[in-house]
C-alpha cells in the first residue's frame, strides 16, 4: 500500500466512523429535537443527509484537481 492509497484509506475510515456514530444516535437526536420542535427534527435529518454528499462532492472536486 502507498502513501496515497493509504491517506486515502484513512480519510475513508474517518468519514464513515464519523457519520456512521452519527447516524447510530440519529434516531435519539431525531426524538429529541421533536420534542421541542417537529420542523427542527426534520431540519436535523436534512442537514445529515445533504452533509454527507456534500463532503463526497467536495472530495471528488480534489481529486478530479489532483488529476486522478
């Protein structure tokens, strides 16, 4: 394994340690915020949901800029 595909390996595993821990406590935070509002909840799941493809998007843009 190179440097690259190993940095790249790394950047995987954070990425899917992160929104995977988030998205197991999701369904807690979801409850949470309805209960003070039914919009925030929403707003909550939104804001997971476009987060995760807009870090990807954000990624290949480098990637495409590093010419791979």
């Amino acid at each position: 394994m190179d440097r690259e595909t190993r940095n790249a390996a790394i950047a995987a595993l954070l990425i899917i340690g992160i929104f995977g821990s988030f998205a197991y406590y999701l369904p807690q935070i979801m409850l949470a915020t309805g209960e003070v509002s039914s919009i925030l909840a929403v707003v909550v799941v939104a804001v997971f949901m476009v987060a995760l493809f807009v870090l990807f998007w954000l990624r290949g843009i480098s990637q495409r800029r590093k010419g791979k």
